[in-house]
C-alpha cells in the first residue's frame, strides 16, 4: 500500500491512533489502580505492590484465572473449528433453507440466560457431572455461531470455481482446502478465534450456572462477580495487568521466533 | 458441517427446546410450575410496558451499533491499510484489553467519568472552577460503553474482508479514471459489507442482553430487553413468562437478523458485478 | 459434507448428537462439603479450620447474588450443594419448593448461641429450615459534613431538598427499593393490594428523577469521593463508608426498616447433610461467628459473639450496639407468592420511566 498519498497515510495514523487511545485509557486507570495503596478507587494514595503481593496468597483467584485460560483455551479452539467448517458449508452450499440460518443465528440471540438455565436443566436431567468440560461446551455454543459469522463474512466472493478446478486437477479434499481456501479465510479464522476466546474469557451468566459445585471450575468471572457484595479488591486489577503484560511477552516473543524462522 | 450442526442440536436446540416449552404452562405459587396448558404468557407479552422496554433497548442497541460499525470499520480499514507485518500486532492490541475483565473495565470508565472522578479533577487542576459535568448515568454513558466493549468485535469482523482486499484492485480502479471516494463506494464497500454486517450483529446482539452496563454506567437507570427475561427467570422465578418472552424476543431478532442477512447477501452480490466492472 | 443424501446426513448429526451427550454423562461422585456463599462473607481459612476441628474437607465456592444462586439450585436440584448461604426470602422460597432438607436441632447443639428472638423470626419459626448468620436494617447513610440537615425520614431521600438534587441513591434490588416507598408510605413491606402498590410506584417514579443513581454494589465509594451525599444503604454497607470517612452516618427513617437476616440453609439433594449440619455449627460458634461482625461489619444474631465485641469498634460502628429488642421490631421481607410478578413489573416500569 506504498501507492497511498501521504495525506491518506496520515489520516490512517490518526485513526489508529485516536482508537488505541480510546481503548486504552480505561486500561491505564485500571493498571494505576493495581499499584493504588487504598482499596476504594476514589483516590490516589501512594503506590504500592500489596495488591500483587496480596494476589499471589489468594489461591481462589488465582485458580479462577487458570480456569478461565483453559475454558477459553479449548471453547476457542473447538469452536474456530466448528465453525469454520459450518461456514464452508454453508458458503459453499449457496442455497439453503431459512432453517438452517435461523439455526446459526440462534446461538447469538438466545438470551444467556435461557441458554444457561437449559443447559443446566439438561445435564442434570441426563446426570452430567459438571464442572470445567461443561462450560466448555456450552461456551462453543455460542462461540461457534460467532466464528462462524466472521468466516461466512468472508467467504461471500469467494469464487467456489477455485475449489473445484482444484479437485478437476486431481487434488483430494484435504489438499485443495490446505492449499486454496485456508489461505483465504485464515485472516477470518484468526479473527473469529480471537472473538471467541474474547467473549468466552468475560461470559458469566452460562459460565455460573454450567459450572460444576466447587472450585474447580469457578472462572474469573464468577469469582468477580461474586465480590461485588463486599468490594472488588485491586486484586483484580493486578491480575488483569500480569495478564496483559504477559500476553504482550508472548506475543513478542513469538513475533521474534517468526522472523527467526522466516528469516532462515 | 455435521459436527457443528449436531453440536447445536444437542446443546442448543433440543435444551433450549425444552425450557421455552414451559412458555405454555403457568408459575406456581410458590415458583414452580403448574402443568397445565395456557397461552395466557404469550398475552402478557404484549403489554405495552414491554415493547416501550424493547424499542427504548432497541434503540439504544442500535445507537451504539451505528457508532461501533463507523469507528471500528475505519480502525479495520487503516488495520488492513498498514503494513502486513504489523497487522496481526494491531490486531492483537485492539483486543488486549479486553482479556482483562467486564467489570473492572466498566469500574475504570466509572473513576474516570464520575463527578468527583478523574476527569473532574483533571479539569480542577487547570483550573475549572465550575460545577463538575456529568456525564455519567446517562443514555450516553450507557451507549460509550457499550461501544467500548464491542469495539474490537467490529474491528475483527471488517478486518476479515479488508484484509482480503487486493491493492490493485483500488489501483486499477484509480487507473481508470475513478475519484478515490468512487473507489470506496464502487469496489471496497460493497466487498466489505458482509464483514460490516456481521459487526453490527454482534454489537447488537451483545448490547441488547447486556446488563452491567446499563446498571452500572446508566446508574440502573435504564434496562436492556435481555434483563427482563433475566427477571423472570431469576428474580420473579417465573419460568413460564420467562420462556414466553424470550420466544418473543427470539422472533423479533431472527426477523431482523434474515433481512440484514438478506441485505448483506444482495450486497455481496453486487459487488461481483462491481469486481466485472473494474476488471474490465 | 460429501454425504448429499439427507437421511444419511441427518441419521449421523443425531447420533453425533448422541455420542456428545453420552460422552459428558458420567455419573456423580460423591465429594467433600460443598458450601456456596458471597465472596467475603465469612472467613478465608473457615474451612480448614473446619477440617482441624472436626476432620470433615471441604469447599467453599461463590455466589454473585440471591437469584443467581436459587436460579441454579432450581434448575439441577441442588445437586451438589450442601449448605448454602441466602438471604431469608430465598430461602422460604427453597423450602416452599421442597429443596432444603429439616435442620436436625440435635446436631447443631450452638443453635443455643442465637438470641431467643433469632429463634422466632416470622420466616421461619423455630429454625426449622434455616440459621440466620447476620441480620440488621435498612436505613439512610449519609455524610454528616456535606449535608445541610441530618436525615429523618424516607422522604428526605425520596423528595430531596435541593442541595440533595441528583446527589442520592437508591438500591437497585427490586425488594429493597420497593422496601422504601412501601415504608414512606408506611405500608407493609410485603404488601400486596395493588391500589397501595400503585401509589407506591407512583412515588418511586417521580422520586426517580431527583436521583443520581441506582445502585446496590458501590453506593458506599461514592458517598466516600462526595459524589452522592445521601444514599438508601444496608446498616453492614454504610460502615464500610464509616470505616473510609469517620463523617459518614447511618439513620434509620422514623417510619422504620425491614429486617434483613442472610441465612445458612441445607440442601434436601445434599449427600453431606451431617457434615453440613456440623459445618452450621461451627458457624454458630461464638468465636467464629463473631469473626463476621468484627470483619464484615454486620450483625450477627448471635449472643456470646455480638457481647464479644470489642467497645471500640462498637463505637466506630454505632449500627452494630442496636439493642436486639429494637432490631426484631421491624418486619421482614417475606416472600410474596404471586405477587413477585407485580413487584417485578412495577420495578420495570420504575425503570422504564423517563
């Protein structure tokens, strides 16, 4: 995109710009509050580590967090999958029933409250020993309906012909869809999986009430959520800032091996 | 396809199905449910109360979709735009913060926007003398935030076709004479729309069952269509009003999902005609 | 994708189906004691001091509120549960549904602890389904440095005077705010006849627009930074502002209170209940217990624990000295039956109007 007039470079800037600043102002108040020595967020006294000190004592969330990692982990990764080939699927298909698209909406617009009180209602009907393999998969409920939209976006001008050349020339399914579509939707399939673990790592509603009777599968936000009656402690905050800083870490350092690997 | 659909058949649809049923039946007195068969749910839902609930969330949904749709499609845009090596680190940070939590999030807009908050002290500092502003508890604090919160939603759904976008394709189109406004409107728009459609889905959808933020940033001021059906489920513990209304509320926004479906479809299909175009 | 044949594609989307939820269907272990309340509401090492007094593991997880936690006892049973922490109208609500299991008095021989009058409350007389583990009112905190008059009355709160004007708030659960029209008016807080909850409704709609907020989680923080001045507080939240700023005060109106009582209740479906009933019992010890008054800052009914208090924090805290005869003078919230469902409406239409 070399070709872009420098006026329109500059405007681009000021748009990434003006958004990251929008995004990140609530963060850096909520990473100054992580260091505030006062517990109520009313005023700045001194800064102070207790609250990380005070995080890596409190085993409840801390386990909450791993929880949550591995919930959003594995939903994610079903779900991109799930998706992914549903929207193919359905892509590829053209023609399909009103049904079938009322079926992959309905994920989205279930309110979550329905969703969590039949899932439970349904697994305990069945005998399912909840705990983290339930929010799991009602997690990939909605996910997949979310992933799925954002590849469906995608594929709208994909030109099917592509793909059956491919198979006219010989190559089995696996390879045209290694070779031609995946290079094509990967972009939406990294985004949809973003989305996905994005929504899976904030939900409460369905979370709660699919979770299993004890700690094991109590995520973040149910621990948070449940905080709220005696105060939320900066706790919290340090926690959502080691998450942060260390996503950052790993997303250096994985940049770095990239360029180490395609530079060899 | 087979494993997604039987994955929702067997999580969604079948469970889903069982509890919207009760719908038909009618609460207990003491909340359990009484097994014999009504419709009088489905006429409660038409009480006035309760569409002014849904067009006023509707509403405010809608607002924040709007907003969320024009900022997060120019951020995808100038995403796509930059140079491919530094996209997916864009992208990574526009959904960074949001891997921390709803709630403290929504508490760090609330130190920074209430009377007493930072931005009032900010403005003391240089010298504001005044009555601080309010800006919170307000349909408008309701909608920032909830534009805030599905920004990045918006931006992943348009980057998803932006990025596919062949710069030459723009530079053919500029080749051949067209002003770069037509450009836009001609040939990456329209190619843009199915991803633009799927934001604004999700903002809506996401905003239409949120609570947190209408009860924390609108002061509770204000309540979302999803809280209702949240309600009776939880608070009146009135299982069969709660299916009733979530059937409604299902039914409006499958109606308006398929034309805006409809709509991106027929858009998409332009754009090949648009694509012949330019080529040509 | 291949099979274009749809009865082959349905046969095998079903049994997909199938396999996914034989696959979860495994059947329950028993496990230790499990018990469900809010976070920091009782004290982090209970349980392994529990398991050092009586040998008996278990864990403690979290609820956010009320509805949440009765929402998922109704729909699985309350498998799983053993002893959870509700406020008293949920657990009426649970017992009227059949879900609690009998306290077995014999077993919780600390039951002697609670004051005769914690014994009688009209929710449950004579503790037959549920304990009660704090209790106290509902009132006005307010700053006594930024306020021109010292509140007295509902009506102070819900007609302002005008240096009040959007600087007030009220609860935003539904019982409690309804709790304050209902009062002012001086009706019964579980009042039923819809002519007197109209008027009700009617005065909490116009009162609506004189308030800063709605707000049941951080009512105190704001009275602390001097963003609202007035607000509808739980006796045990206002100290947490007392405990901020010495200058915050809590009143009860003169027209009264409710009488709140968060309860500890056994679950029917519960596989533990004797681990339960003695894990309600070293709740009702007088050390223990006290260890939520003098950290949580509420009540507790609890007689060797409340005159255990230290006069210092007595005198910090002047809701916590409330003679036990004034406290069991109010009413309590009880559940209403069908009436929830006008309750719950007129608390939309509240929060619909402009």
């Amino acid at each position: 995109m070399a070709e872009r007039s420098p006026g329109t470079r500059r405007a681009l800037w000021l748009v990434l710009t003006l958004v990251f600043a929008f995004l990140y102002i609530p963060i850096a108040v909520l990473v100054a509050l992580s260091f505030n020595n006062a517990g109520l967020p009313t005023a700045w006294s001194g800064f102070s580590l207790k609250w990380y000190a005070s995080l890596a004592g409190n085993s409840a969330i801390l386990s909450a967090g791993l929880n949550t990692l591995i919930v959003g982990l594995i939903s994610t990764t079903i779900a991109t999958l799930l998706g992914t080939l549903l929207a193919i699927g359905v892509e590829m298909r053209r023609q399909f029933g009103k049904g079938l698209e009322a079926l992959i909406f309905a994920p989205m617009i279930i309110p979550d409250i329905v969703l969590a009180i039949a899932l439970l209602s349904f697994f305990s009907m069945l005998n399912v020993t909840m705990g983290l393999q339930t929010i799991i998969v009602a997690h990939v409920v909605f996910n997949l309906a979310f992933v799925c939209s954002v590849v469906r976006a995608r594929l709208k001008n994909f030109d099917w012909s592509i793909v059956e050349a491919s198979a006219d020339l010989g190559a089995s399914a696996i390879t045209t869809f290694r070779r031609v579509t995946l290079p094509v939707i990967l972009p939406a399939v990294v985004a949809g999986a973003l989305l996905a673990f994005t929504l899976s790592v904030d939900e409460f509603i369905i979370a709660f009430f699919t979770a299993g009777a004890g700690k094991a599968s109590t995520t973040l936000p149910i621990q948070i959520y449940s905080m709220i009656r005696f105060g939320i402690t900066p706790e919290i905050n340090a926690l959502a800032t080691i998450v942060m800083a260390v996503s950052v870490v790993a997303l250096t350092l994985s940049q770095r091996l990239n360029r180490e690997v395609i530079g060899q | 396809m087979a494993p997604a659909l039987a994955w929702l058949t067997a999580l969604m649809v079948v469970p889903c199905a069982l509890v919207l049923t009760l719908a038909f039946f009618r609460r207990g007195i003491y909340g359990g449910i009484e097994y014999t068969v009504t419709l009088e749910n489905f006429g409660l839902v038409f009480d006035p109360l309760y569409a002014r609930i849904f067009l006023k969330s509707a509403y405010i949904a809608g607002t924040a979709t709007g907003i969320a749709v024009i900022i997060g499609y120019a951020a995808a845009y100038a995403i796509a735009a930059a140079p491919r090596r530094l996209q997916p680190v864009f992208l990574f940070f526009a959904v960074l913060p949001f891997w921390s939590n709803y709630l403290i999030r929504t508490y760090a807009w609330i130190v920074l926007l209430n009377r007493e908050g930072l931005i009032t002290q900010l403005l003391r500092w240089v010298g504001y003398t005044g009555e601080p502003p309010s800006m919170l508890y307000t349909e408008g604090a309701v909608i920032a935030g909830l534009v805030y919160n599905y920004l990045p939603f918006v931006i992943l759904a348009c980057y998803a076709p932006l990025s596919r976008l062949n710069p030459e394709l723009g530079e053919a189109s500029r080749d051949l004479g067209a002003s770069s406004v037509t450009t836009f409107r001609r040939i990456i728009l329209p190619l843009t729309v199915p991803g633009i459609a799927a934001g604004a889905v999700f903002v809506f959808v996401l905003s239409i069952g949120n609570f947190v933020t209408p009860a924390l940033l609108g002061g509770g001021r204000f309540q979302m269509i999803g809280n209702l059906v949240y309600d009776q489920f939880l608070t009146v513990n009135d299982w069969p009003f709660g299916a009733a209304l979530a059937i409604a509320l299902i039914a409006v926004m499958l109606l308006v999902l398929m034309a805006q479906s409809q709509f991106a479809d027929r858009a998409a299909g332009r754009t090949i005609e648009a694509r012949g175009g330019a080529d040509g | 994708m291949t099979a274009t044949d749809p009865r082959y594609r349905s046969s095998k989307t079903s049994s997909i189906a199938l396999g996914i939820a034989l696959a979860l269907s495994t059947p329950a272990a028993a496990a230790d004691l499990v018990v469900s309340n809010w976070d920091g509401y009782m004290a982090p090492d209970a349980m392994e001091a529990f398991k050092t007094a009586t040998g008996v593991s278990g864990e403690v997880v979290v609820h956010a509120t009320n509805e949440e936690i009765m929402g998922k006892l109704v729909a699985s049973g309350g498998k799983g549960y053993d002893v959870i922490f509700v406020s008293s109208p949920f657990a009426e609500v649970l017992n009227k549904l059949g879900l609690t299991e009998p306290m077995d008095h014999a077993k919780i021989p600390n039951l002697a602890n609670l004051y005769p009058e914690a014994t009688k409350l009209p929710h449950d007389v004579g503790n037959s389904f549920s304990v009660p583990y704090t209790w106290g009112t509902t009132g006005l905190c307010y700053r006594s440095d930024l306020v021109k008059e010292a509140p007295t009355s509902w009506n102070d709160l819900l007609v302002p005077s005008d240096d009040l004007m959007g600087k007030t708030t009220m609860l935003a659960t539904d019982r409690w705010l309804l709790a304050a029209g209902q009062l002012d008016k001086g009706f019964s807080v579980n009042e039923t006849d819809p002519a007197k909850l109209a008027e009700v409704k009617d005065l909490l709609i116009s009162a609506k627009k004189n308030l800063l907020a709605y707000d049941d989680t951080t009512f105190y923080s704001k009275l602390v930074s001097g963003e609202a001045l007035m607000v509808q507080a739980w006796d045990g939240w206002c100290n947490y502002g007392i405990a901020e700023k010495p200058e915050i005060k809590y009143v009860i109106p003169k027209e009264g209170s409710d009488l709140w009582v968060d309860t500890m209740v056994v679950m029917k479906a519960s596989q533990n209940k004797d681990a339960a009933f003695k894990f309600i019992n070293f709740m009702l010890d007088a050390k223990n217990h006290a260890w939520a008054a003098q950290n949580i800052d509420y009540k507790v009914p609890n007689k060797p624990a409340m005159e255990s208090l230290p006069a210092d924090f007595l005198a910090k805290f002047p809701n916590m000295a409330m003679p036990v005869a004034d406290l069991v003078k109010f009413e309590q919230l009880r559940d209403v039956g069908n009436a929830q469902r006008d309750y719950a409406k007129i608390v939309s239409e509240i929060k619909a109007a402009q």
